[in-house]
C-alpha cells in the first residue's frame, strides 16, 4: 500500500495550519495598528482643541476592526481544520502500521 498520500496529506496540513498562524499574526498586527493610529488621533484631537486654529484631519485608518477580527476568526477556523487534516493522517498511518504488524 503506497503511503505517500499519508505524508502528502501531513505536509499540506502542516502547510495550512502554517498559513493560518501567519494570517492571525497579520490580523493582530493589524488590530494593534489600528489601537495605536486611534491613540495618536486621540492625541491630535486634544491639542487641536487647545488650539483652536489648527486644521482638523480626520482620515479613516486603513484598517478596519470588523475585518480584522473576522480575520481572526476565519484563520482560527483554518488553523483548526488544518489540525485536523494532520490527526486523520496520523490515524491513517496509525491503522497501516496496525495491519501490516
């Protein structure tokens, strides 16, 4: 019985659940520049009082929370059906070894 499958599966798995850590890892970044332009905006919004003349700039961020926490959770999603795929490989090679024994 060839079990190259098995260990094509265990790489693709492996592969995915690789994929998904980056994905959070980008979402968090993500997220914590978001927190970090709303403290800076937060900032420039108190001194633009204080100084009522200055020109008042309020851009959107680039990065929306809805998005970003939707991201979180796909990839968590991702990450769990990838763990997954690399356990049903491992019982595969788990009953293969069984009935060759």
């Amino acid at each position: 019985m060839d079990i190259s499958n098995v260990s094509s599966a265990v790489v693709s798995g492996l592969n995915g659940y690789k994929a998904a850590e980056q994905g959070i890892e980008q979402a968090s970044v993500n997220i914590n520049q978001l927190q970090a332009e709303r403290d800076v905006v937060a900032q420039t919004d108190v001194a633009n009082d204080q100084n009522e003349n200055a020109p008042r700039e309020n851009t959107p961020p680039p990065v929306s929370l809805n998005a970003e926490a939707v991201n979180l959770v796909v990839n968590e999603h991702l990450a769990k059906a990838n763990v997954n795929v690399i356990k049903t490989a491992d019982d595969v090679v788990g009953t293969l070894i069984d009935t060759k024994v």
